[in-house]
C-alpha cells in the first residue's frame, strides 16, 4: 500500500511533476540494465525531505519511510552525479520565468554565514571563525537579484571570505559565463577585485555600511543574500551543520532551496490544508 503523505516536507502531487523528471533514469530502463528499484522515488524524496526539514538524525526516520540507508545512499550517489545541482538550475530558470526574467541571471549578490557544528564534523573540515565567534563551518553563498540560489560553497570557518571567494568566483565564472556583476560587502574588497577583472572578467561592486549609521541598517542589494539565508535556515537541518561531509553539506542546502523554490511555483505553503493550525493561531 502506498504511504500517506501526512507530513508537511512531503511532496504534492504537482511538486512531484516538476522533479520527477529532472532525476536519472533507472538503471533497470537503461541499456546497460539494472535491479529495479525496490522503493518508490517519490518516498526516497520525500524522507530526504523529511530530514531537511525537521533536523532529525537519519536513523530516527520514520518507519513509514523506506530504509534510512537506503534513502541516504540515494542521497550520496545523486549528490555524487551533481542531480541537486541540475534541478536547482531548472526550477531558477522557471521561477525567474514566471516573474518575467530572463532564465539565466547576468548580476548576482555574494555573501558567507558562519554556522556552528556538531561533534559529527571533523577537525579537518572545521575551524574557528574569530569575527564571529563561531567553531564550525562557513557557506559562502550566491544567489541572484532575486534571492535565488545559484550555488553554495561550504567551507571551514576560519578560511577567510577573500581566499573563499577565489574558488566561489572561479566555479561562477565556469557554470554561468553570462554573469558579469557580483555584488558583496566590504570583505570582498582589495585585491580580489583586481584579481576577479582581470583573470574572470567579473565585475565585484561592494556596498559598504554607512560610516554614521547606528543599530540595524537595511544595505541595497546585501540584503538580497540575507534574505536567502534565512530562507535556508527555516529548515531546521541547517540551524547547525550536522554532516560529516562538506559534499553533503550541500547538497542538503541546495535541497532546501530546491522546496522553497517548489513550493514557489506551485503556489503551495508547507501546512497542509488538512492539519489544524496551533492554539494560538486559532485564538488570533
């Protein structure tokens, strides 16, 4: 018998039709042949999902799902083929469509969070960020003028954002030669600019806080990435960084776009019609 969709990370049915085929075909249709697949995709999807949202350990799965191995190692071999990556990319173009965008961005705005980590990350991949305070890991991430994610770099801590950003812009300049115009703060400032026009040909544009400003100040165009990053951290995965491996790091942040971007198109919120609203929703 088939699952009941009960939890708010599962997929909708028109969520499924928009991934479903932007992930590899089965080795059992290929020419080269293969097992059939013993658990549906859309359950695989839907446990990984399951993780992403509500932060839980793999093993602690519900047992509605298939096999957390099972689901993980779908996880690592898509991650591996760069499949999240692809239907990032697919979604953006449809979003920026739909907004009357161009499908592929030409600027696009740049900016790091330094995350905590869990006892599970290694000594190798992570480092202590002394601006911030923070033993852990950093995400350098781009997005587009329109908050979406391009890609995500993850990074230890300690590695600076200058340094960072050579291999940020670098994998830009490859997967998006359309791109002229990156926008970021003043730590990207100095050489990297020099270095960014002459050998990319990438235009870095930084947007400085106000000398007299004073508490909370909303900056044009930083605000961009920000936003963004409080998207990625509603899933409660990314409240802390959990993973072993940096590759798996993100890949579970570009998952995290990927349904944000979903639930976008399909005009679908992440309460089911089905599930009563809090106390105190209801007493408002």
């Amino acid at each position: 018998m088939a699952r009941r969709r009960c939890y708010p990370s599962d997929t909708w049915d028109d969520e499924w039709a928009l991934i479903e085929p932007l992930l590899p075909t089965p080795a059992c249709e290929t020419k080269a042949g293969g097992r059939p697949e013993k658990h549906p995709r859309r359950e695989i999807v839907d446990a990984i999902r399951y993780v992403v949202d509500t932060g839980c350990k793999w093993r602690a799965l519900p047992k509605d799902y298939p096999p957390w191995r099972t689901c993980y190692g779908f996880l690592a071999r898509w991650a591996a083929a760069g499949v999240f990556g692809q239907i990032r990319d697919q979604l953006r173009q449809r979003v920026r469509r739909d907004m009357g965008r161009a499908p592929n961005a030409v600027a696009t705005i740049i900016d790091s969070q330094s995350v905590k980590a869990a006892e599970t990350v290694g000594r190798d991949s992570r480092g202590y960020d002394s601006a911030k305070k923070i033993n852990g890991r950093k995400r350098h991430l781009v997005v587009d003028t329109k908050g979406l994610p391009l890609f995500v770099v993850v990074t230890p801590a300690d590695m600076t954002d200058r340094d960072a950003a050579k291999e940020v812009l670098f994998r830009l300049r490859l997967m998006h030669p359309e791109i002229t115009i990156v926008w970021a703060d003043s730590a990207y400032a100095g050489k990297l600019v020099t270095w960014a026009k002459k050998y990319l040909n990438l235009t870095i544009k930084t947007v400085s806080r106000p000398k007299d400003a004073k508490g909370f100040v909303v900056l044009p165009r930083r605000w961009v990435v920000e936003r963004t990053h409080a998207w990625v951290m509603h899933a409660r995965r990314h409240a802390r960084d959990y993973e072993r491996l940096i590759q798996r790091s993100e890949a579970l942040i570009t998952l995290a776009a990927i349904t944000l971007m979903t639930r976008r198109i399909t005009q679908r919120q992440s309460r089911r019609k089905d599930q009563p609203l809090p106390r105190e929703a209801q007493r408002d």
